[in-house]
C-alpha cells in the first residue's frame, strides 16, 4: 500500500523533467554575437567664455580702481551688444581679492567670466580689453548649448553601428543577425580643444592676444579667428541573437 505514493512522486518527477527538456533554451544558451559600436561627432562650439582679471592700478599718480574699470568694461561690452547678464564672476571667491603692502596701501583685484557665441564676438572682446588696457585675459573654455542632445544622438550612432558590424560580419558566414539582448554605453568623451586657429596677414603693427596667441589685424580689426570643433566620442558594447 505504501508503494503507491513513491511511484506516483517518482511519476511527476519524470514528467517535469521531460517538460524542462522541452523548454526553450535561454538567453546565455543561445548563439549570440558581440560587437563594440563608437561613433564620432565634431560640432563648432556655440559659447566661448573669456576670462579677464581687473586690478587697481596707478596712472599719473592717480589710483583707478576696480570699480571704475568695471563701468568701463560693462559700457564696452554693452557697445558690443554683450549684456551684463553674459558677464559673470569667475568664482564666488573672485569678487575681491585684497592685498595689504606696507602700510596703508591696498590693491584690489576682481575677476569675471565674459560669454560669447561665435571667434568673431571673441576678437570684438578683446578688441574692447585692448582699448581698455586690459592685459590680462584668454580663453577659460569652449561649449555647446545643446550638449545633452547632441549626445544623445551620437549615442544613437554608436548603437546604429553596432548593428551594422554584426549584421554585415554575420553575412561572411551566412547568418542572420537577431534582436539585441544586451546593450551596455560606455562613458561619453568629450573633448574641448581651446586652441585658436587664426587666418589671415599678421603684418600689421596692431596687435590683439587671445589667450596667448597674437592676432595682427588692419584699422583695429583682427583677422578671422576660428576654434578647433568639439569632439564627442560614444561607445557602446552591444550583444545580438544569431537567428
């Protein structure tokens, strides 16, 4: 009486295993190919920040301070049609640096950001800086307003050639590329080169510096300045069925 239980749990015991035999395999069993996709995408940057350091100084004997070339440089910027809004302070330490010497005697010194769109607003602004005597300036970085976007899509490139490899290195061997079953994004590069490319003569006696590099420029205007694009570089590692 007591052997009919044992072959009955023996029974279903087989009948699973049967079943599980006829399961389909999974994703790990599966044939599968896997590929790395990248792509690349050079864009002009649309915002170039100009740093400049104002310091209290003396002329003919007279102490011209950081307040008075801050008026100065804002009206300048203003007759360039650059707004107080795209002016900024460096940092929030650089509103004003004091420094005590001797006695009484104090220099003060402030440092601000200056937002531009394009190479040509840079030469307006150090034109501007030359005719304010302002010598101590350059170039702090380079963007793009449209950044995460611009991302975005080259991340979509990246994936589009990865199937595109394991679609075509498939068809050397008469296979069938299937549906992605693992797609992993590495980190995004973005590379921002500040190095100004500059066209034209240099034979004239005016002169302009961005960020180290002379300008000459006829009648007080530089010549045509340009900036290396930036680079974004995505990739992703991306595992396909073989159908």
């Amino acid at each position: 009486m007591r052997i009919f239980p044992f072959l009955l749990l023996a029974y279903f015991s087989l009948f699973s295993i049967s079943l599980h035999g006829q399961e389909k395999p999974s994703e790990q069993q599966r044939p599968f190919i896997e590929v790395q996709g990248t792509a690349e995408m050079k864009v002009v940057p649309d915002e170039i920040y100009v740093y400049v350091n104002l310091k209290e100084r003396v002329e003919n004997r007279e102490k011209i301070t950081v307040a008075v070339q801050e008026e100065k440089l804002l009206s300048a910027l203003k007759s360039i049609n650059i707004n107080s809004d795209e002016v900024s302070l460096a940092s929030t330490s650089s509103d004003y640096v004091r420094i005590k010497r001797k006695s009484k005697d104090v220099v003060t010194q402030k440092s601000y950001l200056v937002k531009v769109k394009d190479a040509k607003g840079v030469g307006d602004v150090f034109e501007q800086f030359d005719r304010l005597e302002i010598e101590d300036a350059g170039i702090s970085k380079v963007y793009h307003s449209k950044m995460d976007s611009l991302i975005k899509e080259n991340n979509k490139e990246a994936i589009r050639d990865a199937k595109d490899k394991a679609g075509y290195m498939l068809s050397a061997i008469g296979e069938t590329l299937g549906k992605p079953v693992l797609v992993v994004q590495s980190d995004n590069d973005v590379w921002n080169s500040m190095e100004v490319n500059i066209k034209g003569s240099r034979s004239n006696a005016t002169n302009y510096y961005v960020d180290g590099v002379r300008v000459s420029g006829g009648k007080g205007t530089p010549e045509e300045i340009s900036f290396q694009k930036i680079i974004i570089i995505s990739k992703v590692l991306a595992r396909f069925a073989i159908q």
